[in-house]
C-alpha cells in the first residue's frame, strides 16, 4: 500500500499543476489580449484573473518566467502541428497544401498572444531565448527533412537544405510577427500569396 500512494502523489501533484497551468494559461492569454505585454503583468493580476492564491501559484511555479517557459508547450502546439504537414510522406506538396500550412502558422501566431509573449520575452531573457530557440529550431529540423525529400524526388535543384530551411522558416517567423502580428500592416491575402510564392521559387525547379 505504501508503494502505491508513493506512485499516486506524483501523479496527483502533476495533474494539480497542469489544471493550474490550463487554468493559467488561458487568464495570461485573456489579459493579453486587453493589451499590454507580458512584461506588464504582474503575478497577482494573473492569479486574481485565474481565481488561485499567490499561495497556490508559488507551490508550482518559481515566478513569473517559470510559468511563461511552462506555458511555452501549450503555446507553441498549433506551430506543430502545421509544422506536421511539412514531414516527408512521399507525397508532392503543391502550391494550394503550401499555403495552407502557411495559413495555419499565421493563425496559430495571431490567434495565440503567448507566442507574441513568447518572441518578446525572447528578447530580453536569455532563459525564455534559449528555450524560444530551440522550438524555433525544431521547426527548422522539420522543413530541413522536407526540403531533403523534395532533393531526392528531383522537385528541387540541389543546395544547401540546412540554410535554405533557416531563411525559409526565418522568413516567415519574422514577416508573420512583425507584419501581421505586431503591426498588422498586410492582409492576409497579401501575405499568403507572397509568402507562398517566395517558398516556392525557392524549392522547386523552374517557379
């Protein structure tokens, strides 16, 4: 009996944390979106959206870059997820299926103010940049791995995949926060349609 409730309260404590985490989440993302930065809000204005103590708040996190780097994974999930159509599956991605992968990373980014959290703590903590950097590069692996089938099909001319992945995925990271995101200076037509093009002229013999 005693091995078991050993085994039950960990368990337990990670199913508590990540109900507050949910419970968090979704409080910084509200006050976010009322505007202001993530800098800007303070622990007990989190917790008071959320209706946790500071009490319960400080038994599972240190601060408030501990819960922003917690809240990283359920930031970033959409960013996978359209990142997911990119793995190699033997299959041609043409222009329409390209754009929409585009589309849903431009969603993910506009409809989730985390990321904006994210990319503008990135900035400034060396914590949250490290942590920012390896998602980003993750996304880079997965575009790499794309651009290597399309080699080996013959749909794009031989180069540099590593590189040709990190301007790609710079490309659009950059354009998608500062164009659509922060400044929100292009339609999203506008952006789609170039984005596409560029992608395309790049990875593909002869567009």
């Amino acid at each position: 009996m005693a091995v078991l409730t050993r085994r039950k309260g960990p368990e337990a404590r990670r199913a508590r944390r990540d109900a507050l985490l949910a419970r968090l989440g979704d409080a910084v993302e509200g006050l976010l979106r009322e505007g202001g930065s993530y800098a800007d809000l303070a622990v007990e204005r989190i917790t008071s959206r959320a209706e946790v103590s500071r009490t319960t708040f400080y038994e599972y996190f240190g601060d408030k870059r501990e819960l922003l780097m917690s809240l990283a994974d359920r930031a970033t999930a959409d960013l996978g997820q359209a990142a997911s159509r990119w793995q190699p599956n033997g299959r041609d991605l043409g222009r329409d299926e390209l754009r929409e992968v585009l589309r849903l990373f431009l969603t993910a980014n506009r409809e989730r103010p985390l990321l904006a959290a994210l990319t503008e703590a990135a900035s400034y903590d060396d914590e949250v940049r490290a942590a920012w950097l390896a998602h980003q590069d993750a996304l880079i692996g997965l575009i790499e791995e794309r651009l290597l089938e399309e080699q080996r099909a013959g749909r794009m001319p031989p180069g540099p995949t590593r590189a040709t992945a990190c301007a790609l995925h710079w490309m659009v990271q950059q354009t998608c926060y500062q164009e659509m995101v922060a400044r929100q200076r292009l339609s999203e037509d506008e952006y789609l349609d170039t984005i596409t093009t560029l992608w395309m002229r790049s990875i593909r013999r002869g567009d």
